[in-house]
C-alpha cells in the first residue's frame, strides 16, 4: 500500500489543548508579601544579569534579564543619514524601535504592534538623548533596536538601560549612563521593579493614588532624563516615587559597570611582549 507523504501523521494518543494552557495570574493583593518573596515598601529589585557584545554584526549590542523579564538591544551607527534634507544638519540624530517578540506576553494581544510600541520607542528615545554627545556627529543618524523577549513587568526601565548599554558598548561618546527603574503604587504601598501581574493589578483597580512611574537617570550626573507615569499620584506621592527609583537604578549601577568593563577588558587588543 503505497504511504501518503504529503500527510502528517498525528500521534496515536493525544491531550486536550486546555490541560496545557496557562493559569489566569491571582490578583495582586496590597497586603503582605509580593509573589516573588520581595517585600513592599523598600527598594527591593529583581537580581540582573547583562552581557555586552553578543551580536558580531551590530556596531554595539547588549542583553540582560531582570527576574523573568529579557530583552536584546543592538545599536547601529553611526552612519550618513538617509535623508537629504538633513545633510547639513550640525547634530546628530537619534532612531529609536521598541518591539515586542510574539512570544514575549502572556497575553496574545498585549504584543500586537500599534500605538503601544510607537508609545515606548519615543519614551526610550527621549530618556536615551540627553545622554548622546549627538554634536560630534553632525549630518549622522544613530539607531537602537530594542526587543523585548519575555516581559515580566518593568520593561520600559529596562529597556532604557539595556539600550545605554549597548550605546556604550558601540563606542558612542556619552555624557553619562541612563538607568531606568519603575514602581507601582497601590494605595498606601508601593512595590519597586514590578512583575507583569503586579503592573496589571495597580492598573486594573481604580481611584486616586494608584499608578505607575518609570524613570530614567543619569546616575554620574545625578539627573533625571525622563518621566514617564499612569494613573492618578499625588504630587508629594509622585516625588517619592521619584526618588524611590533612583535609589533603585543606584541599585543595579554596580552590575551595569561591571558588565561594561567586563566588556571593554574583552575587546581590548593584548599587551605586546618586549
């Protein structure tokens, strides 16, 4: 009997689909511990791993993994800019493009490309230019590809960071570091570097002094170079949240230069014998 090898031939014995999908995340509770064992109320961030110099074909790239959350930035640049109008420009210009792998969400149509993605690429494009000595490179365009690859909360901050990162690492002369680091505030508390469910859950429940707030630092300079917030904070609340993170990006600030001297040791040329 001749074999069909056009047909694929399922398993003899399968499973329903449902055994295998996720479980709906548990609400987020104000009170008590948070589901990681971090606790509520202190600078408490997620341990971070970065790494510089992955992609042979970028001029300068980075990754890094914050708990659960992971993403890739490559930096290219910089090179003449395309448009001719702009050739007599006497700074350089800064591109920027935050996308979100179809697998990163846990829910299908929180990656779908829109207004969402346009939003953070202008978010991380105005916290990384303060930072870019952009004179020194006139009639030139500097672009930074960020994609995320698991987001488990605080994306936007960590994206900020792992594109200064790579910035670095591309040899792009810089005034200093941006750090990020975001807070979500529940009422009376606040949790730092927020998982996805925690995001959700100070988004999902209504009234005053429930947000969100991200902010990008300058930690040599000792400056803030964006702000970004949802929700409904007061201003005293706002200006805690505010320095709250910046303890926070003062947290992960050893790791991001040792990771950077890490790298330029690396891409160093050996020392010649006499």
């Amino acid at each position: 009997m001749p074999v069909d090898t056009k047909r694929v031939r399922g398993p003899d014995v399968s499973q329903s689909p449902s055994l295998f999908a996720s479980k709906p995340a548990a609400a987020v509770s104000s009170l008590g511990p948070r589901a990681d064992g971090r606790q509520r109320d202190q600078v408490d961030v997620r341990p971070v791993f970065v790494r510089c110099g992955l992609v042979s074909q970028a001029k300068g790239s980075a990754y890094m993994e914050a708990g659960d959350t992971k993403l890739m930035c490559c930096v290219y640049g910089p090179r003449e800019t395309e448009r001719k109008d702009e050739t007599d420009m006497k700074c350089g210009r800064l591109t920027t493009d935050m996308r979100f792998a179809p697998f990163s969400c846990p829910e299908r149509g929180s990656w779908i490309q829109g207004s969402q993605d346009k939003d953070f690429s202008l978010m991380l494009q105005e916290s990384l230019q303060p930072a870019l000595c952009l004179h020194k490179y006139p009639r030139s365009q500097i672009e930074v590809n960020v994609m995320v690859l698991e987001n488990s909360g605080s994306v936007l901050a960590h994206a900020v960071t792992c594109a200064s990162l790579a910035l670095a690492d591309a040899g792009i002369e810089m005034y200093d570091l941006v750090l990020g680091c975001a807070i979500c505030q529940d009422g009376p508390s606040f949790v730092v570097d927020p998982t996805y469910a925690e995001e959700n859950g100070c988004s999902s429940v209504g009234g005053g002094n429930r947000g969100r707030l991200t902010t990008a630092f300058l930690p040599s300079l000792n400056q803030v170079s964006g702000l970004q917030s949802d929700g409904e904070m007061t201003e005293e609340t706002l200006s805690a949240g505010v320095r709250t993170c910046i303890e926070g990006c003062y947290k992960i600030y050893p790791v991001i230069q040792q990771a950077l001297a890490k790298a330029v040791r690396k891409a160093a040329p050996p020392p010649s014998e006499s």
